[in-house]
C-alpha cells in the first residue's frame, strides 16, 4: 500500500509541475535553427514539453539498447562458462581414471 501512495504522490507532484509551467511559459515562440525557422508558433511550455519527451525517449531507447547488449554478453559469457567446467570435468574425470 506504501508504494501505491509514492506512485500517487509523485502523479501529483508532476501534474502540478506542469500545471505551473503551462501557467508561467505562455509566451509564443518559433524556434530558430542557423537560419530556418519554424513555420509555426508555440508557447515556451509545448517546446519545452517537446524536447524533454524527445530526451525521455532517446535517453530510454538507449538504456534500453544497452541492457540488451549487457543481458546478451552475459548469456554469451554464461554458455562459456559452462562449456569450460564441463570440460574441466570430463579432463578431472580422465586423470582420476588414470
């Protein structure tokens, strides 16, 4: 039940974090890029709302990318590993014979 009230509680403190900056960044803007500008104008806060949801989802999409890598270099390593001790069992095996 206590992690139900974190979750709720962390809900609430996001929605009235955006809830403040909608309020505050309501000034129109079209960005600027070298000498291209965007067609169209946006208040601060949906620019800001639009980079921030592009970094979440390159910044997940990475990690993501990266424990697969990590999980598939440990099953590697893994099978390996076994490979090697049955190995050393079947040699263990052959001077114990001896």
């Amino acid at each position: 039940m206590k992690w139900l009230k974190t979750i709720v509680l962390i809900f609430a403190m996001i929605i009235a974090f955006l809830l403040a900056t909608l309020a505050v960044n309501q000034e129109e803007m079209a960005l600027t890029f070298a000498v291209w500008e965007t067609p169209f104008t946006l208040s601060m806060f949906w620019w800001l709302l639009a980079a921030f949801l592009i970094g979440l989802t390159f910044g997940l999409s990475n990690a993501l990318w990266m424990n697969v890598k990590a999980r598939m270099q440990a099953r590697k390593l893994k099978r390996s590993l076994a490979q090697a001790e049955s190995e050393l069992e079947r040699l263990r095996s052959l001077t114990v014979q001896s």
